[in-house]
C-alpha cells in the first residue's frame, strides 16, 4: 500500500470515528469538556481569546477579526463551525487549516478518554482546537460558540473580549421558544468585567444582555445599525460607511456591512495601534464562503437558513437586480417556522424545494404533509434540483440557499473549489 493510500486511509477512519461521537447528540454543560482539557494540561488558560456567540453572523465576524489581526502581523487561531466540505476548515492558524496529522495524532492520543468518559463530537473538536493552539503558540484565538454560549463547550474560555452577534430563533428545541430565552442562552458568554460588543437593538434582547452586563460588573458597547450605510452594493463588491468611517468588503450580502463593524469595532477597542488602513488591507484580504457566493452567471450560494438571515438574503438580491429571486431550499427539520415560510410565499418569484439523504433533512413525505409547503414544486434529488435550476430561463437572480449539509453537493455540481489551503 503507497504512504498516501494509508495516510488517506488513518484519516478517513479517524474522521469516521469523531463523526460518530455524533450519536451521543449534544450534551449541554461543562463538565465533560473542563474533564478532556484537564487531561490535555488545560491548553485555554494559556492563550487569548475573543468569543463569539449569537445566531447570526458569528462564522463572518469571527474570520474579519481573524483577518485583519492576521494581516496586522499577529498569530491567530480561528475555531469555527459547522464547516463545509473538509472537518480541517474548522481549526486555522492563519487562515490555513489543521493538517491531517495533527487530527490523526491527537485522536489517537486522547481516544480512550473519549470513550471512558463519553465525550461528544463538539467536545472533542474544541478540545482539539484549543489544544492546537496552545501548541503553536497563537498570539490570539478567535472562537465561536457551536449552540447557544451558557453551556457550550467553549464558554471555558476567560476572553479579553465577548461578541453577541445578531439574534433570532434558533435551535428553539434547546435553547427557548421566546427571544428572550434564547438571548440569555447566549448572553451566558458574557464574563466579569471583560467588555462585550453588539450589534442588537430589539428591545427584548438588549434588556436581556443589559441584564446579563450588570451582573458581570461590565458594559456592553451597543453598535447602532442606523449609523452603518451602505454607499454602494455590487455582486462582488460592498462599500459601507460607518459614522465617519468608509470601508470596502470583497463580497456582496449587506448583512456582511453589520459584522464587519462588529469586527472593526471590537479590534479598535482592544488593540488601539491597529490603524484605519492595516483595517482596509485585512478588509481586502478576507473571504468567507458561501454567504452569497457567486457560483455562476446570476446564480448565488448562501447557507442562510432562518427568516432573518433569509429575508437579507432576498432583499438584497431585489435591490441589485431589480427582480425577486428564483430560489432552491434544503432545510432541515426544525427550521420551519411561521417566519420563514412567510418569506417562501413573498420573497422569491419562485421557489424549489429539494433534499439530501439525511435524517435531520426535510424529506418528501415531510413537505407534502405540511400544508404551506405542499403545493410549491419538489424536486427530491438535488442534482438535478441545481441542474433545473441552472437551466431554467430567467432574467434575474437565482440562489440555493438553506442547511450547511448541502455544501459539497452544490460545490462539487459547480466544480468550484473555495478552499484551496488558505482563508
């Protein structure tokens, strides 16, 4: 057998076994994972961090911050999820990668462990992340929380500065069926007198983390959205103002304006010799994949998934191309709500639904026997849902837009590569 055959082999195998740490579902609490990184001498006391939680936004915001700290000439670890194609998206340094050994040998390492004390998928892979990190000896580490921010596996974290990024119902069956619920979930990140930035401004939600700040003897700087303007807006190209500040993002999606001043502004508050123009050069540097990503003439890609992240979407392509979009959904089973299904019936000119083989996944029978899905037109293999979609004649904006899961199809169907070492 080569060495890449078996290299190719100890991968697959290895990643097939943190896969199936799925199958203990998601254990909210820390006590599982403050037990994997005692074992692991506790690599998170020993580097800084930003932490991120919120339901829109994080994975954007996240890498701007990571960018621009990177491009000013520092170390930074970037922990994200869920990725896309390749499990090593989650884990960078630098923009590029964890490499495959690294996974291999500390899985191998800590294995037993995993199993004696049944730790999960997400606990496994932060206690990777994190590890990683220590090991490199990063200047900084920017993480996201996986669900929610009181119990998620990376609220071990004592960060120099908290993030609460957009707000909206999400994983409702964990985290609370009212926004207030969901928002102390997340405000949960919030640590003593360590500064916490937003971008929310419903009322509900800002008593909440008001709340949540006075308990933990901090402030929270409020980012106002009516201060951001959006100067001009293309396909590939986002000229924002806010206050006095101009700025220009390499990627379209207006919502893309609000995290990046959340980056912009939590870097201004923590590091102070970072000026206006090494804020530009990160800027131009940055992308983040599949937030309406162009994949063809006309035709986009965006894993916005809930009626908020859902209705940006479809705004913004109405105001460059004048026309509501054709759009092509997967979603997942607890993504129906009231909300989003408003949008379906007003937001696009029309809409296909489709499907992958996976449990979590919207199936057949499921969209027939809902009454507000049933009549729009299904198309259950999702190849050629794309190819129906590709050809379909149409002077105006097409999007497939819904779960992560559905990534690697549309990549591979588009034979577009968005990951070829870097970010």
């Amino acid at each position: 057998m080569s060495n890449i055959k078996k290299h190719y082999n100890i991968i697959n195998s290895t990643l097939e076994y943190l896969y199936q740490l799925h199958n203990r579902g998601i254990k909210l609490g820390l006590d599982n994972i403050k037990s994997v990184l005692n074992e692991c001498g506790n690599p998170h006391e020993q580097f800084k961090s930003i932490h991120l939680a919120g339901t829109n936004g994080k994975g954007s915001t996240a890498s701007i911050i990571a960018k621009i700290l990177q491009v000013s000439g520092m170390k930074v670890g970037l922990y994200t999820s869920p990725h896309l194609l390749n499990f090593n998206e989650r884990i960078r340094i630098n923009g590029k990668p964890i490499k495959d050994s690294e996974i291999i040998s500390f899985t191998r390492k800590n294995r037993d462990f995993f199993e004696k004390n049944s730790i999960t998928f997400f606990e496994a892979t932060t206690s990777m992340a994190f590890d990683y990190f220590k090991k490199n000896n990063v200047d900084i580490a920017i993480i996201e929380t996986g669900l929610g921010g009181r119990l998620d596996s990376t609220n071990v974290l004592s960060p120099i500065h908290t993030i609460i990024t957009e707000i909206d119902f999400d994983h409702t069956h964990l985290l609370g069926d009212t926004v207030e619920e969901i928002t102390a979930e997340k405000c949960g990140i919030i640590k003593h007198r360590t500064p916490n930035t937003t971008i929310n401004t419903d009322y509900n939600i800002v008593s909440v983390i008001d709340n949540f700040s006075n308990k933990q003897d901090t402030t929270t700087h409020y980012i106002n959205k009516k201060d951001i303007t959006i100067n001009e807006h293309r396909t590939k190209m986002l000229h924002l103002k806010y206050k006095d500040e101009s700025y220009i993002l390499p990627q379209a999606g207006s919502f893309q304006a609000e995290n990046a001043i959340l980056a912009i502004e939590t870097i201004k508050k923590e590091f102070r010799n970072i000026n206006h123009n090494q804020i530009q050069k990160g800027l131009n540097k940055w992308f983040w994949p599949a937030r309406m990503q162009k994949m063809a003439d006309d035709i986009f890609y965006d894993v916005a998934h809930n009626s908020s992240g859902v209705n940006i979407l479809t705004s913004d392509l109405l105001n460059i191309y004048k026309k509501r979009p054709v759009g092509l959904v997967v979603m997942k089973n607890d993504k129906i709500r009231p909300e989003i299904i408003n949008l379906f019936e007003n937001a696009f000119q029309e809409l296909i639904i489709s499907s992958i083989p996976s449990k979590d996944i919207l199936k057949k029978d499921d969209i027939k026997s809902i009454n507000s899905l049933k009549d729009y037109q299904f198309i259950e293999n999702l190849n050629d849902a794309l190819d129906f979609l590709k050809r379909k004649k149409f002077n105006g904006p097409k999007v497939i837009f819904g779960s992560h899961y559905i990534a690697k199809y549309v990549y591979s169907f588009f034979d577009f590569s968005f990951d070829k070492g870097n970010i």
